[in-house]
C-alpha cells in the first residue's frame, strides 16, 4: 500500500509539472478507463495538440467502446493550448509516466488477488455475514482485526482484545506531576492501526458510532478530543464483534449503543 501511495503521488507531480490543467478536464486522473488511455497514449500538451480533437477522441475510444468522449477531447486540446506546464523532457517524462503506470495496474491486480484470498479466508472462518453486518466493517479490515486477534471466541471478554491492542489506560505522569490517563500503546500496533482505521470508517458510513463519536466530543462532562473519541469507538468497535460472534447474531441498529449509552446521547441532544 505504501508503494501503491507513493507512485500514485508520484505521477501527480509528473502531472503537475508538466500539464497541470489536466486535472481540470480528469479530476481524478487515475480513475477511469479515458483517463488512463490518455495518460498511457499522449499525457503532455504538445502530444495532444499534435493529436488534435480527432485524435485524441481516437485515443479516448480505445478504452472506451461508448460514443462518448468528444467533449473530454475538447476540453483536453483547450487545456493544453493554454498549459503553462514545462516543455522540456517530454520524452524522458513520458516513458518515466508509462513505467509508474505500469507499475500501479500490477499492483492494483495485486490487491484484487489479495482481496479475494482475504474473502475466501474469511468466508472460511463461518463467520463472514455476522462481522461483516455491522456498517463500517469491510472485509480488509474483518480480515486484518481476525488475522491479529485469532478466534474472537477464545477472549472470555472484550476487554481482552483492547489489552492487545494497548488501549488499556495507564496514568499519565511524569516526576511528580499526573495530567491524567492515556492509553498504554503496549500492545500490538498493527492491530490498534485497523482497530483506529475500522473507528474512523464507522464514525463516517455508521449511524449509531457517529452519533457516539459526536457525544464523546460534546458532552459537558469531560469532552474527547477526535482521537480520543476514536479509541472509544475503536473499543466499542470490538465489544460489538465480539458480543455478535458469541450470540451468533448480526447487527442491530436499536442495540449497538445500549440502553445506557442511548440514554446519556438522548438527554445531551
């Protein structure tokens, strides 16, 4: 995934360097079959002026068998009329363009194959549509927590899993001054990195973690920062999964917070 970043980043500032508009015509060059024809075939102003519309649009419909793309080819010539990007190494540029590229399908075939083992395995464990019911859990990240933690069934509480992860809390203090508590962080990193990546997917696409997340943030009585208010979900995330995989039961909307928790959001609302 680093490497992934990194070239994506890198063929950004090929871009932006050397034809910035681009990214008003493609707002998200590396996605879409137009885009990335282009990017492989005539990437530069001086490419695509030499093409012109027609041969640009030519290009286009080498990816894409529809009868569009005529206005994508206009806005591309008009764009790079008027690109202020360099004109020197284009040459060098393009073929440096076409070798990250290259690199990135690989790497994109990559995950896809690395998905589907990841589905498979988790199919394999038998309870697949019981992590997988709860908003916000994918499969990379039922796989990535079950790949640390093991059979969920062997911790005899929740509280177990958060230890591992290091988010059991320890005072904060120094000589003879204490500020308070803070998380212990001795535990296993990757898996505290997916509980707080899996925290922050559910705050977004979950109605009742945002609603929590939002609380934490806001109640009178001692006040979450975002990051501390992401480590409370990142354990509840796992009393969750690990309530659901012991009734063998899937999500429940009405039973995620509890009737105490509820009752604390109701009355700050």
């Amino acid at each position: 995934m680093k490497r992934y970043n990194a070239i994506r980043n890198t063929i950004i500032a090929v871009l932006d360097e050397y034809f910035p508009e681009y990214v008003t015509v493609f707002k998200c060059p590396l996605k879409g079959k137009a885009s990335l024809q282009i990017l492989k075939s005539c990437p530069f102003p001086s490419q695509i002026l030499e093409l012109g519309t027609e041969g640009v649009l030519a290009e286009i419909r080498k990816a894409v068998k529809k009868t569009v793309g005529l206005k994508k080819a206009r806005q591309l010539v008009e764009a790079a009329r008027v690109s202020v990007g360099v004109t020197y190494g284009v040459v060098s540029a393009k073929m440096r363009l076409g070798l990250l590229l290259e690199e990135l399908e690989l790497l994109t075939k990559q995950f896809e194959q690395i998905e589907e083992a990841m589905e498979q395995a988790l199919t394999d464990t038998g309870i697949k549509e019981t992590i997988l019911s709860v908003p916000g859990i994918g499969i990379v990240t039922a796989v990535s927590f079950l790949g640390e933690i093991g059979d969920p069934l062997r911790f005899e509480h929740p509280r177990q899993i958060s230890r591992m992860a290091g988010y059991n809390l320890i005072e904060d203090s120094s000589g003879k001054n204490v500020s308070g508590t803070t998380i212990s962080k001795r535990g296993r990193k990757n898996l505290r990195n997916v509980l707080y990546q899996m925290a922050g997917t559910m705050v977004a696409v979950n109605t009742e973690m945002k609603e929590l997340y939002q609380y934490l943030k806001t109640r009178s009585n001692n006040p979450l920062k975002g990051k501390q208010a992401l480590v409370v979900i990142s354990k509840k995330a796992v009393s969750i999964i690990h309530g659901l995989v012991r009734k063998q039961t899937v999500y429940k909307a009405e039973l995620a917070l509890g009737e105490y928790r509820r009752n604390q959001i109701q009355q700050a609302a």
